[in-house]
C-alpha cells in the first residue's frame, strides 16, 4: 500500500510472520529510510511471539534486502539506526546461527550442548539487547524441533484478566498453577511473568511491576533473561524513588552481563541521583 504525505510515497509492506503475525515495514521512498520494525530487533538476536515464527526471520529478512535500495537509512525496532550492508550481515547471522543450530539438534545434542560446542565467537555481537546467546541458541532449538506442531495460545490473557479483578499476586497464582498443570491450549514459558512486568514499567505502574519481575528473579535467577528481569526491577524501584534497592539489583543484572551498555547508564544514573525514570 502507497501513502503519499509531504511529497514523499511511503510505502507500506506487509512482512507477517517472524516476530509475530502482523509486522509491517514502512519505507519513505524519497527519504530513503525505512523502519523495518521487529524484523530487525536493534540489529540484535531477535525476538519472537507466539503468533510469530523463528524461522521465518531468514526469508524475510532476504526479502527486505531485495526490495530495499542500497543506499537506504534503515530503522530497527528499538530505534538503532543501520545501513543496508549492516542488514546483510544480520542476515548471514540468521542463515548461519539457524544452521548451526539444525546440524546440532540432527547430531542429537540439546540447547546447552550447542552452546557448549558451538562456533559462537562471530555471533555474540549480536547478544546486545535483551535476547541472550542461551536465548536465541533456545528459540532457534525450539523453533525446529516444533514443525508443524498447533500453535498455543500465550497466557498473558488470563494472568492479565486475574491481575486486573485481584492483583499481581493472584495473576502470578494463576501463572504458577499454568505453569504446574498447563492447559493443552497455552503455551507457558519462564519469560511470561517478566514480559508483564517490563510493560507496567512503560506504563508507570512500578509497584505492580516490581511484585512481577521480582517474582521472575525469584523463580529463573540463572535463566537466559536474569540479567534482564534485574535490570527492569532496578528500573522499577528507581520509579518509586528506592534508589539504594534498585542499585542492588542493579548490580546483579550487571553481574549476569557486565558489559551491557544500558545497565552501566542505568548504574550511573542512579550512583548520580536516581531520578531518571521519574523524569
């Protein structure tokens, strides 16, 4: 679909299927810039829902670069900035990683042996947003082992609905319980509870935030997303002005990934006063 605004054609192009099932890339044609959305997470590992397919990223991600200009701008999801060749190379990133991951799962080795015996030194550059090496080595593992396998349905519509008629501790009851006995219709993973919580922090609402990402912590404190769930519970009781609590948490994220650019900034900004959430 062609927009035409301010004397440039903007093109709109469906790209469903990987992230999730409804991604759409935005090209200003005349600007020669594109936000290519989740397709591109910040040129990082990316990230799939559970209406999305990771093996689907490849053959998108080639299909962009066939439609694209060489000399075009291209905005990631997350907002990093980066050139048509920086997308090449994700995509080799993607054809690579996916098959190293194919010939360990057909030699019968699981997650934790790939990332053991893999040649992983060119690909952990990529581990630089929230989807860890372990992540993306897990997501890719699951993705082929799946098939053609029904999709199940997530469970953030009923923890949601319980959090919202009794609170965060009857939505984290409801996910226990999911998680103890699961339904054949949903689909309940260890980054669920975390999920929620990184959305009430976008929406300021720290204190139900906390009670979920510090339930995460609780539950998967070596899990491939640890440092992240730290990282939003420090960003949590910064909200709330409990600056001393958020710098110990803090330092754990930091502990599971020393080198993460965004949990040094946050370090700082707290050691400087903490008020950066507020603000």
């Amino acid at each position: 679909m062609s927009v035409y605004f301010n004397g440039d054609r903007i093109e709109l192009i469906a790209m469903p299927g990987s992230h999730d099932d409804n991604e759409i890339i935005v090209h200003f044609t005349g600007s020669k810039v594109v936000h290519l959305s989740s397709l591109v997470n910040g040129f990082n590992f990316p990230s799939v829902h559970s209406d999305g397919d990771v093996l689907k990223f490849e053959e998108l991600v080639a299909r962009a670069i066939e439609i694209l200009p060489e000399d075009v701008v291209i905005v990631s999801g997350h907002n990093r900035t980066g050139t048509w060749q920086d997308l090449k190379a994700y995509h080799e990133m993607l054809v690579a990683t996916t098959e190293i991951v194919r010939r360990g799962l057909a030699a019968g080795k699981d997650a934790a042996m790939l990332h053991e015996e893999g040649a992983w030194d060119e690909w952990q550059r990529y581990a630089g947003s929230y989807v860890s090496l372990d992540g993306w080595i897990e997501t890719l593992a699951a993705g082929l082992q799946r098939g053609d396998e029904p999709r199940k349905k997530t469970v953030f519509e009923p923890v949601y609905s319980a959090w919202k008629d009794g609170g965060a501790e009857a939505a984290i009851a409801l996910y226990d319980e999911l998680k103890r006995d699961p339904a054949d219709e949903y689909l309940v993973r260890d980054v669920d509870v975390m999920i929620i919580g990184n959305k009430l922090v976008e929406q300021e609402q720290y204190r139900a935030a906390i009670r979920f990402l510090e339930s995460c912590v609780e539950r998967y404190p070596d899990g491939p997303y640890a440092y992240y769930a730290n990282h939003n519970v420090a960003r949590a009781y910064r909200g709330v002005g409990e600056t001393e609590t958020a710098i110990r948490y803090c330092d754990t994220a930091l502990e599971l990934s020393p080198d993460n650019p965004a949990l040094v900034k946050l370090r700082q900004e707290l050691e400087d006063g903490g008020e950066g959430e507020r603000s």
